[in-house]
C-alpha cells in the first residue's frame, strides 16, 4: 500500500506528528527503531528506514539526532530509496549539521526541507500552533498542504537550510530554556526567604508580560541600529543585577547563578562605553574582548 507519508520515529513527538497526519485524513506509514506500544495510531508500520522512505512521497524525520539519518545512510539501500522523495527532517541539529545532512540526502536524489518544531507534543496539529521549515521554494509549495496537518501556522522561512537550526538553537534552546531554569532558581530563592507561592507565580506571569514587550524593543533596535532610550539602560540593569547576584550567593554556594553571564555581558558593555544605552547594544559586542 502507497501512503500519504511517512513518520520515521515514533516517540512521543513523532507519534504526535502522526496522529496529526491521521487526523487530517492522510494515510501514513511509520517505523520505530523499538518495537513500543503505539496506543491511538493508526498507520501501517513499515520494517526498515529503506522501507519506510519507499512507502511514501514524503517522509518525515523525527528521531533522536541527525546521527541516527547518518547511520542510516551507511545502507545502500536506504540511500537508493531516497531517489524521487521528499525528506523533511524535523530533529533538532546545529546550522552546520542541518546543512551538511541536508547535502548528502540531496546527493542521493531526494529534495529536502529542515525544520523544527517548537512545541510540546500535546500541541502538535493545533491551528494556532506551528513548525518553521526551510528549503527550496518549490519544495514547500509542493508539501504545504500536507504538512499543514501539523500546525495550522507552520511558517517557510526562506531557502536557507540553517535558518530554522539557528533560530532554535538560539531562542528555543539558549533563551526559553536558560528563561526557564533562572525561574526555578528564582522561584527556589523567593520561597526559601519566605515568599508563598503564589506570589511566586503571580510576579513571574507579571514579568513575563514585560519581557514580551522588551522582545520587541530589543529587536526594533537591532533593526534600526539605534539602542538609545529614556527607559532603564545598561548601567540601570547592571546595579540591580548586581545587587540580585550578591543577595542571591545563599543559593549558590557550589553552583554559578544564572544572572552571572548576564552581569559579565553588562560589565563587558559598560567597559565599552555603552551604560547609557539600552541591553540591545551588548549584542555587536558579545564577541570583542575588551581586558
């Protein structure tokens, strides 16, 4: 039986992706390298990689790393199969990696997309959930409608095959999760002077509030170039984070404070001579060395 497409990796994410497929009313096909339960699946299960590529148009990779597509590649098999396929690689990868993969799949005659995906499995098919993805245009255009089923605002970002690999790396991964573990600390430090809980979670929701808008002044100002404000520049950030870091050593006897790099990058900006302007202005400066 020819499906739809294919899901190659059926863990948590992956099952997710194929259930959006199948709730879309595609016909897929799946392979898992263990023989797991897959409890509200329906798709046929395909017996190799090869297999799997060659049940379908489209075949979608989401598996733990893009060293498993590259052992993969050892099959000559599995190289043939990719002939006339499409392949869109949904595993998180460095910009460098996403290329260079990208590269060899395209060698062996399939046309490629790079993506990720930045949700939670529970959140994958939503409308008003999406991936961003990159690779030829024409390759999009072809896919679009099938790769809908997956989130009702997946975005292309352009024929650059990194682009994805770079904005996850950088926001998903060193923003959201460096957000989220300086939160815990946060929380940790709060609750052990006596803070309840609720106020802990109120004044970090009310915050948050306040990061979204300062997210989008960081970014006018790096469109613009200009990082002058009336608001708290960087002199303004370093004396309260300053502050912050030294109360907060009771928490970090054995360990760096999250704020600590923060503080270094003010430092190194100050030192520039940029105290006057506003946290946008430390991004030029993140790799000159001013000792």
């Amino acid at each position: 039986m020819t499906t739809d497409v294919t899901v190659l990796g059926l863990g948590n994410m992956g099952s997710a992706l194929a259930r959006a497929f199948g709730r879309a009313g595609h016909a897929v096909a799946g392979w898992n390298r263990s023989a797991r339960a897959l409890e509200g699946l329906t798709l046929e299960i395909v017996a190799s990689p090869a297999a799997a590529v060659l049940a379908s148009p489209v075949s979608v990779i989401c598996v733990s790393d893009n060293g498993v597509v590259r052992e993969w590649l050892t099959d000559p098999v599995f190289r043939a199969a990719l002939a006339g396929r499409t392949v869109v690689n949904l595993n998180s990868s460095t910009p460098d990696d996403a290329v260079a993969l990208g590269e060899v799949i395209i060698g062996h005659g399939a046309s490629y997309l790079d993506g990720f995906i930045p949700l939670y499995p529970e959140y994958v098919g939503d409308p008003d959930s999406g991936i961003l993805y990159s690779g030829p245009e024409h390759v999009w255009e072809q896919t679009r409608e099938l790769l809908s089923a997956l989130g009702g605002t997946s975005v292309w970002m352009g024929e650059d095959v990194k682009t994805p690999a770079a904005l996850f790396m950088g926001v998903i991964v060193s923003y959201y999760h460096v957000a989220l573990g300086s939160f815990v600390e946060a929380a940790e430090y709060a609750r052990r002077n006596g803070v309840g809980l609720e106020d802990v979670r109120r004044a970090g929701l009310e915050i948050t509030d306040i990061v979204k808008l300062q997210i989008g002044h960081v970014v006018d100002a790096m469109e613009s170039g200009d990082c002058s404000t009336d608001q708290a520049h960087i002199d303004v950030h370093w004396e309260t984070v300053a502050m912050a870091a030294e109360a907060m050593k009771e928490i970090s006897t054995s360990r760096q404070l999250h704020a600590a790099p923060f503080l270094a990058d003010l430092e190194h900006a100050r030192a520039a001579g940029r105290g006057g302007q506003s946290v946008a202005a430390m991004g030029p400066l993140l790799d000159r060395s001013f000792d």
